[in-house]
C-alpha cells in the first residue's frame, strides 16, 4: 500500500523569505501523480500544484515549485516570496495513475502547519 | 459559478440519531468523494462514487451510507453505528481520467451533542 509521510509538522517563515516543505512517499508503483493542497484557516483544500511522475520536469506555479525526486520518492515543497496569506496546512497527496476503483483515491499525508511571519 | 457546494456547514447530532451532510457539485464530473478529517490526520477516504447508481467503499466505511441517484449528487449520511462521527467532512468530485485533481467543497463540521 502506498504511504505519503510529512515529517514537519509546523514550519514557519517570514515574511517575503522562501521556504521548503518536506514530503515522502512509498508506492512500488512507477507511474502516479502528486499534488500539494493547502487548508487555509476556513478549511477548504485548495489545490496548489500537480506533479506527473512520468515527467522530469518540476511542476511551478506562480511563487509554488517543487522538488521532485523520483528515485528518492521526495517531493518537496518551495515556496517563494512568501505572504501571510500562505499562512496554512499543507498536505501533501499521492494518487495511482491506473484508471478507475479504489486507486482514484487520494492518499494524504499528515499536514504541515506554516506559519508566516510579518 | 462552477464548484462543490456542501451543507450544512456545522451540524449537531444526538445519540442514536442519523444525520445527512449535503454534496453538490455542478462541474459535471463522474467521479465524488467522501473524506473524513481528524485533527492531526490527513484526510481518509469513506465512500466513493464514479458513476449514478453505483458507489463503493472506501478505507473506513463502517457507519455510514451514502446514495448517487443523481450525477450532481452525492449526499452522505452518518448512522448511529457510527460511535465517533465528531469530525470535519469533506466532498470532492474529478474527472475519471486518471490521475486527474480532485476539487473539494468547504466541507462540513459534525458535532455530537
């Protein structure tokens, strides 16, 4: 079964510095996809960013990148010129690449609490 | 405006009762999801719906029941069977491709009085 392990519960940063999220994973699996959500304070998962495991290319979006290591199933988190509104939980998410049932469903991690400093 | 509406967003429930949490969605995706939230957990799958009239279940089923009569539908009901249902709850809904995101409601808030 695949495992997603954020080992960081709380992180914080200030504000306009840069900071990176931490994120590991088990699958015996080659092809998948990850993603980071964020869960500001009134709850709602928001997606930040997607990551295809077929490509080598790391995702960015904006301010958001990530640092994806296959081969060490690291998927980490950069996020630059941070703002107070990234004040959050990030959870960190695996998903199968096979269609269809059970393998459809996310698999999250712990969270990390980030607290932005003004 | 496109997205994932869920009602309410608390609910109380008393013992022994059955309560029912709202999931709309009007993305015209196939697929719907149940989510359950603890403190200090990620989110674990209950019950998931890819097609009307078909669902299964997910990692932790037991206690609840859920319906898909209708694509836009996925409401989701807590039975008394449930012995801890103090939790937040939260909708998704995607495509079937696979790997494609899931987008999630505002989620619910259940309390047990």
């Amino acid at each position: 079964a695949q495992t997603v392990t954020q080992s960081q519960p709380e992180m914080s940063v200030q504000e306009a510095e840069t900071v990176t999220l931490s994120c590991t994973y088990d699958t015996s699996e080659s092809d998948y996809y990850l993603f980071w959500y964020k869960q500001p304070p009134s709850r709602q998962m928001i997606l930040v960013i997607r990551q295809e495991a077929y490509k080598q290319q790391n995702a960015t979006e904006n301010r958001f990148s990530v640092n994806f290591q296959k081969a060490a199933k690291s998927f980490s988190l950069k996020i630059s010129d941070s703002q107070l509104g990234d004040a959050a939980m990030y959870f960190c998410a695996y998903r199968s690449a096979n269609y269809g049932g059970a393998t459809n469903k996310l698999i999250f991690g712990t969270g990390t609490l980030l607290a932005v400093q003004p | 405006d496109g997205g994932i509406t869920q009602s309410p967003k608390y609910l109380f429930r008393k013992e022994g009762q059955n309560v029912t949490l709202s999931c709309e969605q009007n993305l015209n995706h196939d697929a719907m999801y149940w989510y359950r939230q603890d403190p200090g957990q990620g989110l674990r799958l209950i019950y998931y719906s890819q097609i009307v009239n078909d669902f299964q279940k997910g990692d932790i089923a037991e206690g609840y029941s859920v319906s898909r009569e209708k694509k836009e539908s996925f409401p989701l009901t807590v039975t008394s069977a449930q012995k801890n249902p103090t939790a937040f709850y939260l909708c998704a809904s995607s495509t079937l491709a696979g790997g494609e995101t899931q987008y999630f409601g505002p989620g619910t808030r259940l309390l047990v009085l």
